[in-house]
C-alpha cells in the first residue's frame, strides 16, 4: 500500500546521521498506553509516549500492494508489574492498535500499521516479565463471516419494534406464479 511520507522525513532520511523511531498505542479501555523506542516521554500530537528503548521490539512490518490482511508482533521485555496485571485484566481483544514512524529531529511521523489486538503472551520469570501481542490488519475483518442474519429475530436484536423481516419465514416455501395466469 502507498502512502505519502511528509517531505520532513524525507530530507531527514536523507542526512548522514538519521535516529528513526517506532511508536505504538495501544487503545484499552480505562486509557491508552503509549511507547516509543527512544528513551524519555515524547509526545505525538499532544499525546505523550513513554520511552522503552531496546526494551520494545516489532515484526513483521512488511509494506504490501495488495489488500491481503497482515499482523505485525509487538513485544516489550523488562515490563513494570502494573503493566502486566492490567495486560492480565483488561480485555484487549479487537481494540485497537497504531504503529507509527518518525524521525528524533521531525514533529511529522507515518502511520505505518493500524489493526486490532489479536493474541497476548506473558511470559513472568520472577524479575523480568516479557508481554509479545500480535496485531492484526483492519482488513482482517473483511476476511470474517458476518454473523448478521436476514431474520425477525436478528432484526429485533438490534431494531426492537421493527417489522421488516416478519414475513420473510412465511415466504420461504411460498409459490410465486409470475408471467402466467394462475390456476
């Protein structure tokens, strides 16, 4: 997929000594978190990132032309107790997820992946703990069946008092006579 790099960027991608960045949000519930690969807080459109430095690892960026779905893997190691029992509590399935890039000299960034949280490891050695969440693609969810029916009771799920599909059981085995005269 194409997408336009801010000309700050790329002047600064052409100097000899370029320091890039990775930055990811993650949307929960109760609030974001927000890490960068730098080290301090940083702050993104007036939203501030706090620093993991080597401490954050991503893979699977792969820029494609095609719309197939991808999923990118985001691990961070040496992680505080209060970030794994709130990874332990809060529902994180399909919430989402941002991956951007940028330059230590630049205000512009990129956003070079966007999706849902999909699956969360936790791996607790005692001293250390070392959380790896796989993110999928918002085109994952073209890829999903529609659990949607074309029924009275699916209707009235979400439209309580609407009538539309009332009938459509009684249609089902009905004969329809068309173009002829019936008997």
């Amino acid at each position: 997929m194409s997408r336009t790099i801010p000309a700050a960027i790329l002047t600064a991608l052409g100097q000899t000594n370029v320091a890039p960045f990775y930055a990811v949000e993650f949307d929960f519930d109760t609030a974001p978190v927000r890490f960068w690969t730098g080290y301090g807080d940083r702050t993104i459109d007036g939203e501030t990132y706090l620093g993991a430095g080597s401490l954050i690892g991503i893979s699977g960026l792969e820029e494609i032309s095609d719309l197939s779905a991808k999923s990118a893997t985001i691990s961070l190691s040496g992680v505080p107790s209060e970030l794994v029992s709130l990874a332990l509590q809060e529902p994180y399935q399909n919430r989402g997820c941002r991956i951007l890039f940028g330059v230590t000299d630049v205000s512009d960034y990129v956003e070079v992946f966007g999706g849902f949280m999909d699956t969360m490891n936790i791996e607790d050695s005692g001293d250390a703990s070392t959380i790896t969440l796989t993110v999928e693609s918002k085109l994952v969810q073209l890829e999903r069946a529609k659990e949607r029916r074309y029924t009275h009771e699916s209707q009235q799920s979400r439209y309580s008092g609407d009538t539309f599909f009332s009938y459509v059981s009684d249609l089902q085995d009905k004969e329809v006579v068309w173009g002829r005269k019936s008997a």
